[in-house]
C-alpha cells in the first residue's frame, strides 16, 4: 500500500522552490561583481556600480533564501515574509520606472543642418535633471565617465569632411567639438555667440567638458539608456507579479498543510529524508560563506555538514 507524503508538494510549490533557487544561485555572481568592483577597479564609473550591485546581490539572496525554504518546507511565516518583500520590490520597481519616464520626458536633439549628426541643449531637459548636472558633486563623476569613455579621443584626428560624413554620439556632439554655429578668428571667438563657444579649449583634457552642450550630450545619452532600461524593467514587471501570484498560491498550501498535519513531518522522514533536506543545509552554510565573505569575516572553521 503506497502512502502519500506527509506535505503534498503543489505545483506552485515547486515552481516557486526552483525559481528561488536559481535566483539564488545567480545572487552569488552579482555579489562576486560587487566585490570585485569593490577591491579590484578603481575606475569611478564602474566603482559606482559596487553599492548597487551589492545591494541587489543581498536583497536577491534573501528574498530567494526565503521563498525557496517557505515553498519546501511549507514555512508560512518565510513565505509570509517573501511575499511581503516581493510586494514591495514589485512597487520600488514600478515607482522607479515610473519616477524615470517622468524626469527623461522632453531632450531629444536638434538636426544640424548640412550634417549627420544633432546637437543638444540642457535646457530640453527636465528641470530635475538640469539640476543634478549643475551641480559639481554629481557633475564630477559623470565627466569622469565621459573622459574614461575615451569618447573624444576616437574622433580626435577627424577632418572638416568626416564632421561632414560621420554621425556623432550625444556625448561626442556635445563634449568634444564647440558647438556648430560657433565662429573663431585665430581660435579665438569673434562677436556675440553662445557661451559654450568661450568653454571651448583645443587643449585634449579641456574640450568642452565644462560647457552645457556636454551635459546635454550626457543627459541625452541617459534618456535614451533609461528607455531602453524600461523596457526590460517592464518584463521584470510582469515576471515579478506572475512569481507573486504563484506565491500566493504556494502561501495558500503551507497554511493548509499546517491545519493538515499540526504535529510536523512523519518521524519515518529520519530514515528517508525529502529530496530537498540536503540542499537547505547546503544553502544556509553557503548564505553564511557568502555573508562573511563579503565583510572580510571569514570564520576558522565552518560547521560540518553532516549530510
């Protein structure tokens, strides 16, 4: 006579445990990222990455530890509590897609006539952005990405014929030529023209990375990055919900399964353990490795796994 196991596994159930655990283990490279940025890159656009990374790498962890334990184990307050955290990653997610259409309306460049590329002027751009890139705290580690593109350097040897043939970059338009309608005698400005055509310098580490045609050329390109980013975040969106709602259903299961069977699993488990015993002590000892890793903690010796 067959008997049927003590906690039925549901397919949301399932679902909900292989997809925390591959999420899991894909926190572990983000981390990696993290650190190594941390220790091992000095460049500011990349260091700029590591707070983010390592954030994302530990919310994931967490988040996935939970559900995947909650979903295997039918533990309702850890898929109580994975829920509540995907609720909330689903509104931050939702409220920065939309915080980000918001403030990267408008921008768009304006043709330069008889040339392939535009040109663009920071007063197209909402008024929060203009404030930022005015602002030398945020505006400093920007230019230092604009000169670590090596951006300029590229178009550095260009005759009047290729500004005539080639197209340009929003951050090659706006940091590393004077604006267009500029006119110099000598290299120098003659008449009333805009005060970008005064920033300039032909000096390679001066171009025009003080003028407002550069910030315009980076917010341009920051525009066109972040609607390119919405689309993905509005995939996640709809991958996030459909996790959510498989969530639900797998939260559902553990209550039910508590009101089933109140006294825990059937001692014959000590003989044959589930299939998933194994992988939860394997998960929380490499949670914890992770952990210490990450703060330079590393303990003298880890427990045994006494598998």
């Amino acid at each position: 006579m067959m008997h049927s196991h003590p906690y039925p596994h549901r397919l949301s159930n399932t679902a909900i445990g292989y997809l925390n655990l591959v999420t899991l283990l894909a926190s572990i490279p983000i981390i990696g990222a993290g650190l190594w940025l941390a220790h091992g890159s000095a460049a500011t656009c990349e260091s700029a990455l590591q707070a983010p990374l390592l954030a994302i790498g530990f919310i994931v962890l967490l988040i996935s530890l939970a559900g995947f334990i909650g979903a295997c184990y039918h533990v309702t307050w850890a898929l109580w509590l994975y829920l509540l955290a995907m609720l909330m990653l689903v509104i931050a997610l939702l409220g920065i897609t939309v915080f980000g259409l918001a403030v990267t309306a408008g921008g768009g460049g304006r043709q330069v006539p008889g040339r392939p590329y535009q040109e663009f002027r920071i007063t197209d751009y909402s008024a929060w952005l203009q404030k930022h890139v005015q602002v030398d705290r945020y505006w400093r580690p920007a230019l230092a990405c604009v000169v670590g593109s090596k951006a300029c350097p590229r178009i550095a040897n260009w005759t009047p014929l290729d500004y005539l043939q080639h197209s340009l970059t929003p951050i090659q338009s706006g940091c590393c030529k004077p604006p267009t309608s500029c006119t110099y005698n000598q290299g120098m400005p003659i008449a009333p023209q805009d005060e970008d055509c005064y920033r300039w310098n032909n000096a390679p580490n001066i171009l025009c990375y003080q003028c407002n045609s550069c910030k315009a050329g980076v917010l341009e390109q920051v525009r066109r990055d972040w609607h390119n980013i919405t689309i993905l975040n509005v995939i996640v969106l709809v991958i996030l919900i459909a996790i959510y709602s498989c969530g639900c259903c797998a939260f559902r299961n553990a209550r039910r399964a508590e009101s089933q069977y109140p006294y825990g699993v059937n001692r014959m488990s000590k003989i044959n353990p589930r299939w998933d015993y194994f992988w939860y002590r394997i998960l929380i000892y490499v949670c914890l490795f992770i952990i210490y890793a990450a703060f330079g903690l590393f303990p003298p010796i880890l427990p045994a796994l006494k598998i």
